[in-house]
C-alpha cells in the first residue's frame, strides 16, 4: 500500500505513478483473439464448437449450443426463493430507474419557420456478455438486460460460458427475469465473434455489451466500428474520501470490496486526518486476516492500494478529479456539498450508510461504469447506449428562402458547387419575397 501526502516535496511524482501503475502491467492479447475473430468469422459454427470444446471442455454439435427454454426454466428453479426475492428486488429497482431515463422526442418551429425535430429509437439486436465459472455475476445481467428492454430492443442475445457443461442457475434465473429467450452457452473472443458477424446458429447484433476477461474486452476492440459495444473496461477502482467521524473499519471493508475483485483492482482511501489513514490501514490489514478472498484483495491492496493525506477537502477534490475514479464514495457531514466539486467520477455514493455495494446490486443507477480514468470522458450505462437519434428538418418555401442564402455562401466557399446550387437554384424557382 502506497502512502501519499500532498505537503510532501514528492508527492507529484508519487501521485503519477500512482495514476499509471496498472497500465504497464496489461497483457496483449491482440494477435491470438484476432485469429479468433478470423476464424469464427471464416468457419462459423464449427468454429464455435471447436473453441468450446477446447477453452470450456464441452463437446457440443452446433445444434446444443443454444440453451432451450426448458432448460433455463430447470436451472432458474434450482434458486431458493429468497435469492430469487432479492433477484426481483433489484431488478424492480433497477428497471423503475432506467425507466425515468427515457428521452422525450423534439419538435418545434424555430424563428425562422424550420421545423426541427429529433426522435429515439431502439436498436433492433443487442448482444449480451456474460461470464461464465466462478466469475458469474447475476447482477451484471440485470444491468445489461434491463436498460435494453426498457429501452425497446426487440432482440436481446446472451453469450455465457458453461464450463465442463457447468451452467450457473443463478444467471439464468436473472435472465429469465429480464425476459431473455435467447441464450447460447458460448464464451471468450469466439462468443463477441459470433454476435458480431453472425453465424448460421446466431444471427448478428448491432452492440454488445456485458463484462468479460482480457480477451473478450480485446475482442470488443476489434469488433468496435462493425458493431457498437459499451466499452473497454479495465480493472474495478474506488475512492474513499472519508473525515476522521468514520469508523476505520467500515472504510477498510469498503475499500477491500474493492479490492476482492482481482489483482488488479484498485482501492484509494483520500482524508484530511492522517492518524484516521493509519487506522484504516491497519483495519484493512486486520481484516485481511479473515477474509474468504484475502489472498485476491491482499495482492490488490498491496501493489495498488493507497491512503493520500491531503490538507483540505479542497484538496481531496482535486485529487478525485485527477483519479477520475469508477466509483467515488464520499462519507463526510456535508457529502453533496462535495459531490458538486466533482467533475470526473462513474458513480458517486453519498454519506456514511450508502457503500458502493449498494450500487452493485440494488441501488437502481447502472453498475457498468468507466474504468482506468475514462470516467474523465465516458459515462455508465444506461438506456442511451440502447437507443439512436435522429433528426429531422422541414422547410417551406418561406423558410428556405430566409436560411437559404446563407447555405449557398458556406457552400460555395468550401468549393461544393453542387451544394450551392441545390439551394440556389431552389431559391430561385422560389423566386424573391413580394
């Protein structure tokens, strides 16, 4: 665990290396997924197979790899009924909350006598990714699948791994909840190749989104211009900014909620009380101790975990901004106060009884947010990344004649001569005002 302080003489550099550590430790996987994105793309099906077989261990004709309805609905009944309660309590919070997020159509007439609008509508083919074996997540079908219904996709896909032929009923259950039919027990590059181009099993989407390991967010890079994808995300961050009120320990499990996800997480603690850092610090080395996925948050903590002191809550402000974080957890007496100096963070979770916990599973805002800084210029999901704009333009005769001219004089300074004279020679049909 790094420990900054701004009063220190080295802190800028200290604080660099802190923005960029994770990045020189990627893996490329350019080359082996781009031969599998070739190979999917040139032999289809049988090249499906063939992966899954050899990445999953599951021997299937082509046929098999779509899940049937009977069998979700076999696997969705192994949930006990109060997992299953809580399923539907998240995804009623979750859907009501994507609900309030629908844009309203634009028409009016400007001052000029143009008619101008723009209209929303849904994509027609969303693909799904979903992990598959120990990393399944139910709660990131709920976040993906939702936003699209209640966006108005009429055709939602899911890819998900079933390992050794292992399928995980908790992810099906989710998905049944959302009213996903189409499932195929497809995972890896191979499965983003397959929605992507299509095969004669699985017909194409138009974005695909859902989180994946290094080489199914290598895949969506590829296949980003093709299809539309969410985007590339990175390992999972937090930011604590927390005053010396707070209970050490709550912080610590806050911060290693974080850092329980991979290596690579990474889980900074921001205060103005330094003695309160160092409790912090020796709260999360005493929860280590007992901790299930110690070994996993121990490493994060370690390589990329961070206590920074700095001086004013001025100060911390600045630093949130530059770490532009996922995830920003703001446990101070006035948290919206705070929360209005900051520009750059995924998601804000505001006092001392909201952990970001709440926003993983049942809060109601989307928990697939840009990661590795990119919150400096991207957004979370939601039912934008599931519906197109378009606009419209209507003029009268009136109207052309008052804007026209103006066209024609861009135009024809930007050597378009053919621009200029579909407005020109319409104006003049038109004719001078009487």
């Amino acid at each position: 665990m790094k420990r900054l302080d701004t009063t220190s003489s080295g802190f800028s550099s200290a604080f660099a290396t802190l923005l960029s550590d994770r990045g020189s430790e990627e893996r490329s996987v350019a080359e082996p997924v781009r031969a599998i994105l070739a190979d999917v793309r040139k032999r289809g099906d049988a090249a499906l197979c063939d992966y899954t077989a050899r990445f999953d261990r599951l021997t299937l004709p082509p046929e098999k790899l779509r899940i049937g309805a009977e069998e979700i609905a076999e696997q969705a009944a192994l949930v006990p009924a109060g997992l299953m309660e809580a399923l539907r309590v998240a995804a009623r919070r979750i859907e009501a909350f994507h609900v309030a997020q629908m844009p309203k159509d634009l028409d009016f007439t400007d001052e000029d006598g143009i008619r101008l609008g723009m209209r929303w509508t849904a994509l027609d083919a969303v693909g799904l990714y979903v992990p598959g074996g120990k990393a399944a997540y139910p709660s990131s079908v709920l976040m993906n699948a939702l936003p699209a219904r209640v966006a108005g996709v009429g055709r939602v896909a899911m890819c998900v791994p079933s390992p050794d032929g292992v399928l995980n009923p908790l992810v099906l259950a989710a998905a049944q909840l959302c009213g996903v039919e189409e499932i195929y027990r497809i995972g890896g590059a191979q499965a983003v190749g397959a929605m992507a181009y299509g095969t004669d099993l699985i017909a194409p989407v138009d974005r695909i989104v859902g989180p994946g390991n290094a080489f199914v967010a290598e895949a969506k890079r590829q296949v980003f211009g093709h299809v539309g994808i969410d985007s590339i995300a990175g390992p999972s961050e937090v930011v604590v900014v927390a005053d010396g009120k707070n209970d050490p320990r709550l912080v610590a499990i806050d911060l290693l909620a974080q850092a329980e996800h991979d290596e690579q997480a990474q889980a900074i603690l921001v205060t103005t009380d330094a003695g309160f850092g160092d409790a912090v610090a020796e709260a999360v080395r005493v929860e280590l101790e007992t901790l299930p996925r110690a070994a996993i948050a121990s490493k994060s903590w370690d390589d990329h975990g961070a206590v920074i002191v700095v001086r004013s809550l001025d100060e911390a402000a600045d630093v949130v901004n530059a770490l532009a974080p996922e995830h920003l957890e703001v446990l101070l007496d006035d948290p919206r106060g705070f929360s209005a100096l900051i520009r750059h963070a995924g998601a804000i979770f505001l006092g001392r009884y909201c952990p970001e916990a709440v926003g993983d599973y049942v809060g109601g805002p989307n928990h697939v947010l840009p990661t590795s800084r990119t919150a400096r210029f991207a957004s979370g999901l939601s039912v934008y990344d599931f519906i197109k704009r378009t606009t419209t333009i209507q003029a009268d005769a009136a109207g052309l004649r008052r804007i026209g001219p103006a066209g024609v004089a861009l135009a024809t300074a930007e050597g378009l001569d053919a621009h200029a004279l579909s407005l020109s020679a319409r104006l003049e049909k038109i004719g001078p005002s009487s």
